[in-house]
C-alpha cells in the first residue's frame, strides 16, 4: 500500500510538472516579435504574442496593436482562449532548428543559479553576456535552444518555461592572413 501511495505522489507530481510546461513557437520572420504557449495547472492553455525587443516596434497583425498587453520580462498580448488568436498566425513565424550557437555567439551549457541575474551565459570569444531567466535552480536543467537567423535573438526552455533575451554580443573577426 505504502508504494502504490509513493507511486501516485510521483505521478502527481509528474502530471503538475507537465502542465507548467510551455511552448515556443517562433519568431516573425523579421524577428521583431515571438510566440509562446502556457499550459497553466487548471488545464487551461493560454497563447501570448510578445514583442522581441522593446526598442522595435512588431510587425504583427494589426489587430493586436489595439490590444493590452500585460507586460513584464517582455510586452506580450495574452489570448486565455488560443482560438481567438489571429488567424493563421502560425503562418507568419519561422522556427530555426534548435542550436546552441550561431554566428560565432555560443550559448553555454551551465546555467548560472546565483547572484543578480540567474539564467544563462552566452559568449564570443571572450566576451560574455547574462541572459536572465528567474527560478533558475542549481539543479535547473536547459533543454533547447533557438538563435533567430538574423542572430539577435537568443530563447531557451529552461526546465519547461520558456526564456527571451536580445543578444548584444558581437563574434570577435577573425584576424588578417599575411
């Protein structure tokens, strides 16, 4: 009896774990704006259009302009019924393969889980830059890794939630040959 409780204590905790879980889908194809889904712990799915950086306007369909949006680590509009959702918008985003490096900027494994900014580190030559994803843990594991194409962009999925950061590193040139 003792087992059959542990087990069903684990299978909770799996199935609430698994409802955190979030979706990346992409960015615009100019990069200027990203979607991502949130499965909540009430099995609701909630579906946010966000801007990729807050200097840029996004070039999303219109109709979402005239929307609040909520904002926060990034500006986003957040649809509580995804079929509300612009149609087709699934069209307008490209999702590169994951990678952990694009353009000479790498994305390290290590998670950094103390001081002022947790996340993760992206870096050029020897040049460094924190991308800050909060809740990160000691024992936060990262699970994929997207560079938009353009290269500016940089989302992570960090133990199921999902991470933005603009990347303002440069790769070092590469030195003249004699």
């Amino acid at each position: 009896m003792r087992v059959l409780a542990v087990a069903v204590v684990l299978w909770c905790s799996a199935v609430a774990a698994a409802s955190d879980a979030e979706t990346f889908y992409g960015w615009s194809k100019d990069g200027t704006w990203l979607v991502f889904e949130q499965h909540t712990n009430d099995d609701r799915v909630e579906l946010f259009f966000c801007q990729s950086d807050s200097a840029v306007n996004p070039t999303w369909p219109a109709n979402l302009s005239g929307l609040d949006r909520e904002d926060g680590a990034l500006s986003c509009v957040r649809f509580l019924d995804p079929n509300k959702a612009p149609y087709q918008w699934k069209n307008l985003l490209v999702l590169p393969a994951p990678s952990t490096s694009l353009n000479g900027v790498v994305l390290q494994g290590e998670l950094v889980a103390d001081g002022e900014t947790p996340g993760f580190t992206l870096a050029a030559g020897d040049k460094k830059q924190s991308c800050y994803a909060s809740a990160t843990r000691e024992d936060s594991k990262l699970q994929k890794s997207w560079f938009h194409p353009s290269g500016k962009y940089v989302a992570a999925m960090i133990d199921g939630n999902f991470r933005h950061c603009v990347v303002t590193l440069k790769a070092p040139r590469a030195g003249k040959k004699k």
